[in-house]
C-alpha cells in the first residue's frame, strides 16, 4: 500500500512496518499525484518516503543505541517530517524562536528541545524561558550576560570547536566553538554568573565531514569535562556530539568512531547523557522532488530545458550546501522497462532554473533522453538544505512547493 496519511504514532504498529518505497512504487505514486492533483498546474512537488524515514531511526539506533538524537529542525522544517521523527522518538535542535514555535505546535513538549545555537537575539532567549526551553549552547561570554539576564534557569552546553573538520563541505570552526585558550575563561565566566553548565557540544562540520574528526573533538569534550571538575564546578552530564552524519555506508565509518573514542574518553562517566544533532542524515534521502520542464532549446546535440524550481529555489543548495545534485526523467525512474522514456538514446543536456538569471543553471552537461514540455524531471535526495533556504526570488515561491506523504508496507 502506498500514498494517505502518515501512520501517526510510534506506539501504533504500522510506524514500524513501513518500508523505504521501491523506485517503481515511487514512480507510480508521483504519477497519481500528477494524474489525481496537477494535471494542469504542473508545479513542483516533494514527496516524503515515510518508510525511509522508519529505516534510518532503525539504523540510528542500531548503530548508535545510547546517543539520543535531537533532529537538527533547520535542514528541513516540514511539519509532517518533524512529526514522524517525533514519533519515532527524536527530539529536536532548533535555532531560532520560530523553529522552537514549530516543534511546541506538533505539541512537543520543551524538555525534547535543545537550542543549539551559540549566539541568540534576545529576544529568542525571552521567548525559550517563557515556553521553558531550558538548555542552549554557547561559546562566547557575551552570550553568558545575555543568559543571565534573560533566563538564568537555563542550563548551557559549551561548544568548542573541533581541530579537523576542513574536509566537511561546510565546515562550522570559522564561525563557531570556544577555541582551546578560550574554554577556561568562558566556564569561568558562566560559574560567575551562576549559571549550570551541564556539557559540551561540537559540531565537526556539515556535509561529507571526515568521520575521524569526531575522535579528535570528543577527547577535546573530555578535556573540558576534566577541566570544568578541577575548577569544582557542578558535574557535567551532557555530551551533545552535533551532526555531521550522512546517510550510507558513511555512517557506519562515523558510528564506529564515535563509539571507539567515547569508550576511550568517556567509559568513566556512567552518569553521562549522550546525544547529537543530526540534520542530513534524516532528511537527504526521505525527500524526492518532481519538477516539470517548462521550456527547451535545441542547439546541435545539446538539448537545453528549463524546469520550475532551480537554484534559487530547492537546488540552492548547489550553492550555499555545495551539493551535486542528480535527475531522471519521471517516466525512466522505474525497472519496468521504459517505454516512454524517450528511446535508449540520450543527449549532453542544461538543466536551467525558472528564473532570468544566468547563474540559474541546475545541471550542465548533463546525459538525458529526448524530453518534451510538460515531461517530469525527478531529483532523488533533496531533503537537506534545500526548499528551507530557497527565495522566491522572480516570484518562483519556493515555500509554496507542497510535500505529499508516501509509505510502502513490505509486498
Ligand atoms: N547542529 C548545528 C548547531 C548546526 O549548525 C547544524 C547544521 O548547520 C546541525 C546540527 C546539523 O548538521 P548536519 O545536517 O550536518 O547533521
């Protein structure tokens, strides 16, 4: 069965028994949306694989049973994403007073939160003690006054920042983390004003991060541990690892030394909660986009296409995430033979964004079939940091881009 509603609680059975859709059933499920609910406008449309979902929390917690993850909202605010991965027992790291007004809305209560971002308007920290979001991150002793004044209740998070993770396609040290020097003068500087600093977090970088550099940041994490206890500050609890997962045979290597160095560092903490931020890791593979090709060129062998959403929409990415993306035709997604998929010929193809822009080019060079106005063109792994930071830049209005659900129970 695929296509309806979510199934909506993890203490209902069927969370459990999805499965990641095949690409025929996929295939099949875009085309009844197109058939049953865009026949004429043709616009973009996301669907979510709930069934993926399921799979990657089992592999989370398979592989990573004792870290509890806190689905980092800012890769992929969708409402029926956060929702299952509720249910499914994540909680949620969330940036701003607007992404913690989404989760409370999906009635997630304030303890599953963490506000994970080390340098806050004030206003957002007025907003957390009201609502009663009680731990944050943070990294300079500006951020120290601002917590004291606004909400002394809350505990902190160090972050610190990791030595390694120039590999990452967005590395997060240039911006943020305690450099070493700095770490004694900022918990000192929270044990003045009183405040509890429960842990330490990092975050080694986003995207294809080199899973080594969690062994070098958590030994760093430990250092502080000891440190804050030399100087008798109330005993840390908390190590928050951040993200930087990616989804494949990737996570297992990140898995195996996040294991390895916490067993090193961390065997003598029983007391220690440890959790993470994953954003990538959830939501690159549960999203699949459809666009439809609005318009074409014909220049010698090169077949030129224009779609309904590109780089200043969902495929800002490119740019901003520093991400390849990749498309199929709709009607040569499936293994069942492809009839209509244009012939076995394909053509050097430019994959062109709606808007005038000439910078607005999704793929060059790019080996598709004879394609024809109105064709679909399907993007496979588009949940990560994509329709979240699109414009709508030329009136292409990225936020008005609709998610429709799917799940597959096993044939
Ligand atoms: N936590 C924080 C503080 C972040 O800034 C980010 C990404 O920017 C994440 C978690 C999620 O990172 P990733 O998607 O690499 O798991």
């Amino acid at each position: 069965t695929i296509g309806g509603a979510p199934p909506s609680t993890a203490e209902n059975d069927h969370t459990r028994k999805v499965v990641p859709m095949s690409k025929d059933a996929l295939q099949d499920f875009m085309v009844s949306i197109i058939t049953q609910k865009l026949q004429d406008e043709k616009l973009p449309f996301y669907v979510l694989d709930l069934g993926e979902v399921v799979s990657l929390m089992d592999q989370w917690n398979n592989a990573l049973p004792n870290i509890r993850p806190f689905y980092a909202v800012k890769c992929n605010p969708e409402p029926s994403f956060l929702s299952m991965l509720s249910a499914l027992g994540s909680n949620f790291d969330c940036a701003s007073r607007a992404e913690i007004e989404y989760v409370l809305s999906l009635g997630i209560s304030p303890d599953r939160i963490v506000f994970a971002n080390p340098c806050k308007p004030e206003s957002d920290i007025i907003f957390a003690a009201k609502v009663g979001v009680n731990l944050t991150t943070y990294d300079s002793e500006y951020e120290v006054y601002k917590i004291r004044k606004h909400h002394p209740k809350s505990e902190l998070l160090l972050r610190i920042k990791p030595m390694d993770d120039a590999n990452a396609r967005c590395p997060m040290g240039p911006k943020y983390g305690a450099l070493p020097e700095e770490v004694q003068p900022l918990l000192r500087a929270a044990h003045a004003a009183r405040l509890t600093v429960s842990g330490v977090s990092f975050h080694i970088g986003s995207g294809d991060a080199d899973s080594n550099a969690y062994l070098g940041a958590i030994a760093a994490a430990k250092e502080v541990f000891q440190t804050a206890a030399r100087f008798g500050m109330s005993k840390m609890t908390i190590l928050d690892i951040g993200g930087g997962f990616t989804s494949g045979h990737q996570f297992t290597t990140a898995a195996t030394a996040v294991k390895s160095a916490l067993s090193q560092h961390f065997h003598d903490e029983p007391e220690l909660t440890i959790i993470a931020e994953p954003g990538r890791f959830f939501a690159e593979t549960a999203f699949t986009l459809a666009t439809t090709i609005i318009g074409k060129r014909v220049r010698g062998e090169i077949r030129e296409y224009w779609i309904n959403d590109g780089l200043y929409g969902s495929m800002n990415c490119v740019l901003y995430d520093h991400a390849t993306v990749t498309a199929t035709a709709l009607a040569c997604m499936s293994n069942r033979g492809n009839v209509n998929c244009g012939g076995s010929k394909t053509f050097p193809s430019t994959v062109f964004g709606p808007t005038c822009d000439a910078l607005d080019t999704v793929l060059r060079d790019y080996q598709l079939p004879e394609l024809q106005v109105n064709d679909w063109l399907v993007f496979p792994n588009m949940g990560a940091y994509t329709k979240a930071a699109g414009s709508n830049f030329n009136g292409f209005n990225t936020s008005a881009i609709v998610t429709h659900l799917a799940y597959a129970y096993p044939s």
